[in-house]
C-alpha cells in the first residue's frame, strides 16, 4: 500500500514534527505562566458542562422516541 518513498516521508515528518513542536513548547513557555493562568481550570469546566448537556440530551431524545 505505501511505498519505501512514502514511509521515508512518513518517518521523516514525523520526526521533524516532533522535534519543532518541542522546541516551540520551550521557546513558548514562559509566555503560558503568564497570559494562559488558571486555563486548564476553565478548560475543565466547560468540558465536563458539555459533556453533562450532551449526555443528558441523549437521555431526553432517547425518552421521546
């Protein structure tokens, strides 16, 4: 299905991907400390909020049919 070209490619991408985000991160990190405070906290919460609408629409539509 992939060719020995195609998996070269595939390897070498990913392994570049990896090592520029890596180095983005560290570039970046101190800006996160300072501009992103309390983020995962707000990220959870309006996460599980979303989930909890979604599963209790499920229910409801579930009842109704």
């Amino acid at each position: 299905m992939f060719t020995t070209g195609r998996l070269i490619f595939i390897a070498f991408f990913v392994i570049a991907f990896i090592i520029l985000m890596t180095l983005s991160y560290r570039k970046d990190s101190g800006n996160h400390q300072s501009y992103y405070k309390g983020a995962a906290k707000k990220v959870a919460i309006y996460g599980t909020i979303a989930i909890i609408v979604f599963v209790a629409l499920r229910f409801l539509i579930a009842k109704l049919i």
